[in-house]
C-alpha cells in the first residue's frame, strides 16, 4: 500500500480533520524511507548519466622536442625525518596545560554536535511536512473531479472528507433519517453572530448590541460547545469574555473566522431580499388577477350585500312582505286560532 493510500484511509476513518502534525508523527518513518529511497534512486541515475557522458582521460608521458626522448619527473625534496631538538623543546614548552585545553575541545565539539543534530532534524520535520503536503495536494487534486461525489477539504487546520455541494439535497434527505440537525432558535443565532464578529466579547456588550438580556443563551451555546470563555475584560468588574470554540467551526464548515461573510455581504442580501419582497407585494398574484378580471362592471350586477339583505327578508330572517293580505298565510293562520280560542 502505497504512503498516499494511507492517507486517504487515516482520513476518511477520522472523524475529525486530521493535520499535518498528526501525519507525520504516524507516518513519518515510512515517509523518511520513500524520501530515502527517492533520493538514493536519482544519485544512482546521475551517476550513471555522468559515467556514460565522460570518459577518463589517458596520461602520456612528455618528449623533449630537441632529443626526442621522454622527460624525466621532477624528484619531489625529501621530507625531513627528524626534529631538531630546539623546536622540540618549543613545543613542549608551548604545551604548558594540555588537561585543560582537551576539556575545552571536547566540550566545543559536543555543543557544536548539538547544534548540528538540533538543525539537521529541524530540517528532517520541515521535509516531511512539505511531503505530506505534496501528498495532500495531489489527493485534492484527485477528488476535484466531477467523477468524485466526495472532496478533501481543509477545516478548523486539519484535513476531513465532505460531500460535494452539488449532491448537498441528495445528502440532506439521507442524513435527515439518521441524525438530527443542529437546530438553534433565532436568539441563540443573534447571539451566536455577535460572538462570532466580536470575539473576544463579554455578556454586557452581547447584551447592548441586542437590546435584551443574553445571560440565559450564552449558557445554551455554551453547553453546546459552540462557544467557550477566552479570560477576562481588564476594566471595573472584570466580566468575562466570550469567543467561538473549534466545535463552531466544525458545524458550519469553516476553515477560520475569517471565512465568515462580511457585513457589506450581508447588506447586499438583505437589499436583494427586500427587492423581491417588494415586488411580490406590488404584483398580484396570478389567481387574484384573473378574478379580478372576471367581476362584473355594472352596478347592478354588483349589487352590495347590505341592499339585499333589506330587500329579501330571507337574508335578513325577517318575515316577507305581501302585497295582497288575502295571500299572507299568517294573518289566515291568526283568524284561525283566534276562532279555536272563542
């Protein structure tokens, strides 16, 4: 298995982003050999490369142009084989505390050897981190394309599999079946704004921007690990101050608090939204517009309510009116049962 598919492996078993740190220090060793092996690799071709390009000059033996015949070698002067015993005697006096002068050495050489080693794995670390991410980037690179439904991003400084934005609505109904969302009502999100844009800030502050008292909802966000304490205001009363945690970064995908909309962004939305809003207030809608076209124009026809309930007496419950009295059955009705009472 080769070192990029453990990579890819580590990161998508993590359920949380995994960093540079945590690489190296589990797959550091291997990552060393790979180098090595690289490394050992190119020298053997550019030796090779060389060998083949030059070849090794043939020494000739000089002739003198008069005689033809080959010039002797210059005899190198002999070495002398002894001291002379005054400088002999210099030295052993200049050696005056040799004890002293070896601690000193040994002592240098160690601190220098030290330093050496401190350097050289400084050097180590920063190879394998440039590794690892050259091993990142060409993952990337490989789950950038359109065949791909999912994609490495880096969040919160780690590295963590997520679904690509495209399939967000596919996803979104899959996930709804196994996992509640994070579901926060409108005054932890107010609170949850002013925290994240004004971090570090305390209570009383997150209290004035709002208008009410935010005491109870810092407490909700904080139990759920979206915000946490960063010490306390130096003024009167030293109140606590209040910041967004790692968790909030995790829930809304964010690298870090930079990556945030800024308040220009959030104007122009507001202006588009309440263009719309206009709009659909100023414009009918398609149903109301065709029955309006269908009411009749004359009066006649649109008669108001009130006259025909004074009119017809079956809309106002009262009894009708008759023009002949002969044909009011109540007044035969009355004649009758005054005859039943006599």
């Amino acid at each position: 298995m080769s070192l990029k598919a453990k990579i890819e492996a580590v990161i998508y078993a993590s359920e949380e982003p995994v960093t540079l740190a945590q690489l190296v220090g589990l797959l550091g060793d291997e990552a060393q050999a790979e180098l090595e092996r690289a490394e050992s690799a190119q020298q053997t071709l550019s030796l090779n490369e060389t060998g083949a390009a030059e070849a090794e000059p043939t020494l000739e033996p000089e002739f003198d142009a008069d005689t033809a015949e080959p010039v002797a070698e210059a005899e190198a002067p002999e070495a002398p084989s002894d001291l002379d015993a005054g400088d002999a005697s210099g030295i052993l006096a200049t050696e005056t505390n040799p004890q002293s002068a070896e601690q000193a050495d040994t002592a240098a050489d160690s601190s220098a050897a030290t330093a050496s080693a401190a350097r050289a794995e400084k050097a180590r670390m920063a190879r394998l981190r440039a590794h690892f991410r050259v091993l990142l980037d060409q993952l990337i690179a490989e789950f950038a394309t359109p065949e791909r439904g999912l994609e490495i991003r880096e969040i919160a400084g780690g590295f963590r599999f997520a679904t690509k934005p495209e399939y967000h609505d596919t996803v979104r109904g899959f996930v709804k079946t196994l996992k509640p969302p994070l579901k926060l009502t409108l005054q932890s999100l107010e609170t949850l704004a002013v925290v994240a844009y004004k971090q570090p800030v305390t209570a009383p502050e997150i209290s004035e921007i709002r208008g009410v008292d935010s005491s109870a909802v810092l407490g909700s966000l904080m139990a759920r690990k979206l915000i946490t304490t960063a010490g306390r205001k130096h003024v009167i009363g030293r109140p606590i101050l209040y910041k967004t945690t790692r968790e909030f970064l995790l829930k809304f995908g964010l690298k870090d608090v930079a990556e945030l909309p800024s308040i220009e962004e959030f104007e122009k939305l507001a202006g588009q939204f309440a263009e719309q809003e206009e709009m659909a207030i100023g414009e009918p809608p398609q149903g109301q517009r065709e029955s309006a076209e269908e009411r009749p124009e004359s009066e006649d026809e649109a008669e108001p309510v009130a006259d025909r309930v004074i009119v017809d007496g079956r809309l106002s419950a009262l009894p009708p009116a008759y023009d002949d009295a002969a044909d009011d059955p109540s007044a035969a009705e009355a004649e009758i049962q005054s005859g039943e009472s006599q």
